[in-house]
C-alpha cells in the first residue's frame, strides 16, 4: 500500500484501509464562481494520479470530489449580473467549464460528485445534532460551532487559539459568544434559500464537507485530500464539527498539495500573476501541462513560468517520440514482478510518498533501453500517470501524394541548380503547412 505524508502527524504513513478493506478518498472540489486556474489543475491531476495507482494495485476506491454550489462567492457573482442570474446558473455554468477543463487534462471523473445543494436536510440534521451535544448555538437565526468545546481544535494546522489570538486577525462579530466561532447556518430573508429550524438561510461552507463525506463515504475516511490553502480553518473546522458530533476519528489521513507561486510569490488575482488552465491552455497542449505537473512533487511549491513549461514541452515530445511506433494492446497489467524492473521501479517511487518526478526520472533513464517491457511502461505511462502519449499537435505530419509530389520536384530543381524554381516550391510547400529545411551535406 502507498505511503503518503499526513499532514495530522507531518509523517510518512500508510495510507489506511476502512472496515470494508477499501479506500474511502474525499477531494475538497471546486465552487464555480469562476474558471478553474493553475492550482485547480495541479490538484485534480494528482489526486487522478493517486486514483489511477491505487485502482492499478487492485485496491478498491471509491473517490469523491465534492461541488460547492452554494457560497458567499457565488451570490455575489449572480448580483453583479444584469441577467438576473442566480447563483446556481453561475455555479452551472463555470461547472461545465471545469468539467472540460479536467477532461482537458485526461482527468478521470471521480465515482461521486455531489453537490452542497443536494444534502440541505443532512446539513440541518448534522447541525441539530451539535447542538444537541452543546458544540453548537443558535444566535438571531444564525448558528456557530463553539470552537471552545473542542478541545483538539487546532491539531491538523498545528495552532492554538492562544496563539490565534495573539495575532488578533479574529473578525468581531457581535453575534458570537467568541470571536474564534464559525458559522453552521446563516439566516437569510424570509422565504429565501431554506427553511430551517433555526428560520430561513443557508450553509455555512465548513458544514457542507462533514455533511457530504458522511452522507457519501461514512463518518470515517481513510483520506481526505486538498489544497495546502485548506489546512486552516476549512479542514480544521470540518475536523472540530465532525468529531465533536460523533466521537470518532474523521478522516485517517490528511494530504495536502502545496502552493503554486509565480516568481516565489503566492500566485493571486491582486498581484497579477494569475492563471487560468483555459488560458494556458491556448499556448500549450494540455498534456503538457500534466506532464509538468508531475515533474513536481506535490509537497514543493510549484514555480510556475512559461519558460519551464516550454522545457516541459521538449521532455514530454521526446517520450512520446520514444512510443509512438510501439504497437502494444490498450491495456496491460501493472502489477511489478522480476521481468518488469522499470515498472517496479517506477512502483516502488509512486508508493513512497507519490512521488510522480522519481517515477517519470526512471523512464527517462531507461528510455533508450527496456527491450521487451515498453509495453508495459507505456501503459503504465498512460493508463496510471494518464499521459496521452499522442504526438502533439504540430508534430502530427501527414505527407499526402501531392506534397510527395512537390517536395520531389523542388529535390530535382535543386539537382538542377533551379535555385528560382527551388525558392517556389518551397513557399508553396510553406502555404500548405510544411516547412522544408535544407542541410548541409
């Protein structure tokens, strides 16, 4: 089984099985309020690349990768629209684009994706029971997790609340009993959103995960997966409520992706230095940019630059180079064994802490050299790290009889010294998409 840093105890560990002998693997998702951008990519692609290994050894997952449909962000887009939009078309509509964007970048879909409008009565029925068990308090209709009442708060970010509170960065809010308190609902006018208990409103965006990974995968997980930007307070808080309600360990595991910079900076609307998959995808194919993505490990931050993307670009043309004239089946085992060293190799790399940049250095080292196990390298390479290996675009070269026949021509006019003619059929050749290169003999 896989070892993985986990972020609770800051230790390698093996990934954990549940009661059933299965993977239980939550992916905090996306709220489409916008399109998807370089981070997004980064996530989704390896925690794909986690999905596909583990399949590949023949464990039993089942990947869920929740939609945050209903948030702060996304009311506030619908308003400033002047096409009466609500916030689920915005949601709709940045969801399809993120739908393609992951396509995009061969990710595959994960066995569930439910959405936080689909659990409403889970939430209000999870946020009965904290109260219920004195870790929840309802407040002029607006209900908050008294963060005091759990005594671990703070163990997965590695906080106290001391020390939060020297930092003094706690908004007052005069509804609270303390200012560290997060909300569970938030009540809205009468008649929108839903009826709760509590009178109308809305989730509060902590409760919508616990709701979600107990209604879908149970009350404990084996992984629950995410952002480096989620540590604190969403995967803490998700912590703080899920365990204060039922006593047990929520999630065995704790992964987390690191940032991505732009020259060592945190990358950011403000500092202008973001971007989305859509738009790099308009200068590079998309394989590419997975292909980049698993030349990182997943604990580095990410440098992302052009000019390493153009590097990425080369490396990624020589492996498909390497085999693209390899005729083997669609699918091969992967399972290591002695007359499969690359594979194994690459195995024993991928179970020590996923580590994608080890795995892709040992093809690279024996790519002149593995005989008889290309197949199974190349289907490791498609099937498990989900890498097209299809030349890219611009190298895709299709010689037709009538660009025979021209480029014959213009080889006779350069016999003939017809340097006029030569020039001619050179540019015709150019305005039909080819470019001729002489070379020196």
């Amino acid at each position: 089984m896989i070892k993985l840093t986990n972020t609770l105890t800051g230790k390698k560990e093996t990934l954990q099985l549940n009661s059933e002998g299965a993977v239980t693997f939550y992916a905090c998702g996306i709220t489409p309020s916008n399109y998807a951008h370089i981070g997004h990519g980064r996530c989704y692609v390896l925690f794909d690349v986690l999905y596909r290994f583990l399949k590949s050894q023949n464990h039993t997952v089942t990947y869920c990768r929740n939609i945050t449909d209903i948030e702060d962000k996304l009311i506030d887009s619908a308003a400033k629209r002047a096409d009466g939009s609500t916030y689920l078309d915005v949601a709709n509509e940045y969801l399809n684009c993120f739908f393609e964007d992951m396509e995009m970048l061969n990710c595959l879909f994960p066995d569930l994706q439910p959405r936080a409008t689909e659990v409403i009565p889970e939430i209000i029925a999870l946020i009965e029971g904290l109260i219920k068990k004195g870790h929840a308090y309802e407040s002029e209709g607006d209900v908050y997790f008294s963060v005091r009442s759990f005594p671990e708060y703070g163990k997965l970010s590695k906080r106290t609340l001391e020390d939060m509170q020297a930092g003094s960065r706690v908004q007052v809010n005069d509804k609270k009993k303390d200012a560290f308190d997060f909300a569970l609902w938030k009540s809205e006018a009468e008649g929108t959103f839903w009826k709760s208990p509590w009178g109308y409103g809305r989730p509060g965006w902590h409760i919508e995960c616990s709701a979600m990974v107990d209604a879908f995968l149970g009350k404990t997980i084996s992984l629950h997966a995410g952002g480096m930007d989620l540590i604190f307070p969403h995967h803490e808080n998700e912590i703080a409520q899920s365990e204060a309600l039922y006593g047990c360990t929520f999630a065995k595991h704790w992964m987390h992706v690191a940032f991505v910079q732009v020259n060592q900076e945190k990358m950011s609307k403000s500092l202008g230095n973001f971007f989305t998959l859509r738009e790099v995808f308009e200068k590079f194919d998309p394989m590419v940019v997975r292909f980049y993505v698993l030349k990182h490990h997943y604990k580095s931050p990410l440098d992302f630059s052009f000019p390493d993307l153009e590097a990425a670009e080369k490396a990624y043309r020589k492996l498909c180079k390497a085999f693209v004239h390899k005729q083997c089946p669609a699918k091969l085992s992967v399972q290591c064994s002695v007359e499969v060293p690359v594979l194994c190799k690459m195995i024993e790399f991928l179970e020590d802490d996923l580590n994608t940049v080890g795995a892709l250095g040992v093809v690279f080292e024996y790519l002149d050299k593995m005989g008889d196990e290309v197949c199974v390298v190349k289907s490791f390479l498609k099937n498990v790290l989900g890498l097209t290996l299809e030349p890219l675009h611009e190298e895709i070269v299709c010689i037709t009889p009538e660009i025979q026949s021209l480029i014959k021509e213009r080889e006779q006019a350069r016999d003939q010294k017809d340097w006029v003619r030569s020039d001619e059929l050179r540019d015709a050749l150019a305005v039909l998409g080819y470019k001729v290169q002489d070379k020196k003999l």
